[in-house]
C-alpha cells in the first residue's frame, strides 16, 4: 500500500519531491501559500492546497496528523520552516523531513526534532565535487564524518582477479557491498567472484580507507 505524504512549500525542491512520490503511486498532499504554485501542482498530486503552514488550525483542518511523512521545503524563509516542524512534530507526525537554507537553520532544526534535514546544495556540491576528484569515483554517499560509500570504476589493475585475490577488506579495511556489470547488480558477492575491467565497485568504509584503495589498490 502506499504512504502518505504531505509536502509543504512547492519551490523548485519540494515540487520535485511531490511529483516523484505521486509518480511513484504515493497519496500526496501538496500544500504552499502561493496560489499560482499550488495551480501548477495540481495534476501532479492527490491534493493540492493553498495554505498558510504555519498556521496550526487549518494544518489541523487538513488531516495532517494521520500522514506518515510530512516534508517541509519553506526553504528561504527560515521562521515558518521551523514553526511548521514545530507544530507538525507536537501534532505527532513520525517523520518530518526539513530543507535547511544554511547551517543555523540545520543546527535550530536538529534542536526542535526535525527527523532528517536536508541541504540540497550542500550534499549534492559534495557528491559532485568527490565525482570530480577522481576519474574512479562515480558517485559517492556520505555516512557520516569519517564513512562514506562509494561507487568505483574497476582498473586494467584488478581486472580478472577475484574479490578475495584484491583483499579490499584485509588490506584497505573497506567491504565491497555490490558489484555491477552492464545491467547486473551482484548484491551478495562471495570472495571468489571475478571482477573485470569496467565494473562497478560500491564499497563502503572510512574515508581515508577508501582513498587508499582508490590510489594504491586499483
Ligand atoms: P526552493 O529553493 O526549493 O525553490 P523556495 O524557497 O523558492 O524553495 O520556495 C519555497 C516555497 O514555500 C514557495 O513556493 C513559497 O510560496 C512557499 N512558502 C513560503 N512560506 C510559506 C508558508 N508560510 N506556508 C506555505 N508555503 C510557504
């Protein structure tokens, strides 16, 4: 069964995240101040509202306490931002997912229970800056501070070696999660699976680990 979601301020982030999660089949209530906007989202939603999200009364009158997911994508105007997760976290919404414009709005939003906050620029400048750092490097996804995943593009160096021949784990102490060929994905691999040139290694650990094994390992 699909989930419900409801998706409030409908700026360039959160209209993206509404039409996906419609698109995926999901019940979708799509809620911003401005008229036009909510025009635009119609067909793109299961509701699309005109409200003002801080205003607790009508979010009430809305039914948003039975939803899963509540997003909040007030991104430039950082008071209603955190009024809203204010009032959606006390009327007990498991899940409330805030944009943060910039670091204090991040630091406020942690404070008042904010369950995932997201810096768009942020995360996505650094994914493309890791992409950038290194012709191997295809993508990457930060765990924390010290670990991360990372997809690598398997060299002319480790090809036709099995996984337990290149010793990612032993030697460079990061585990090779999945390995992809054309449109395979191998999620399992077992020690004696052959890796070749071209394939695509998701590899998590410590980031140090994993750039020693981008720079000496492959
Ligand atoms: P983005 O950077 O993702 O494009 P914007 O900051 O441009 O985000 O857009 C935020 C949206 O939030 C706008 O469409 C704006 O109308 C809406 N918005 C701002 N304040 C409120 C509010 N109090 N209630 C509902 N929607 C709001």
């Amino acid at each position: 069964m699909g989930k419900q979601f409801a998706v409030i301020g409908l700026g360039r982030f959160g209209s993206n995240v509404c039409k996906e999660l419609y698109q995926l089949g999901h019940e979708v209530l799509a809620i911003d101040a401005n008229e036009n906007i909510v025009d635009r989202l119609k067909h793109h939603s299961s509701h699309a509202v005109v409200a003002n999200a801080t205003d607790e009364a009508i979010l009430k009158s809305l039914g948003l306490r039975n939803f899963d997911y509540a997003i909040i994508a007030i991104g430039e105007h950082i008071q209603p931002s955190i009024l809203c997760t204010l009032i959606l976290k006390e009327m007990g919404i498991k899940q409330v997912w805030v944009k943060a414009q910039n670091t204090q709005h991040h630091k406020v939003l942690e404070k008042i229970g904010a369950d995932r906050i997201i810096q768009p620029e942020k995360e996505m400048g650094m994914r493309i800056a890791h992409q950038l750092d290194s012709e191997k490097i295809i993508d990457y996804i930060e765990l924390s501070k010290e670990y991360s995943i990372v997809e690598v593009v398997a060299t002319a160096k480790i090809s036709n070696r099995t996984l337990v021949e290149v010793d990612v784990r032993k030697r460079f102490g990061c585990t090779v999660l999945a390995v992809k060929r054309d449109e395979q994905v191998n999620i399992s691999p077992l020690p004696n699976d052959f890796i070749y040139e071209g394939d695509i290694l998701v590899v998590m650990g410590h980031k140090n680990d994993i750039k020693r094994f981008e720079n000496k390992g492959m």
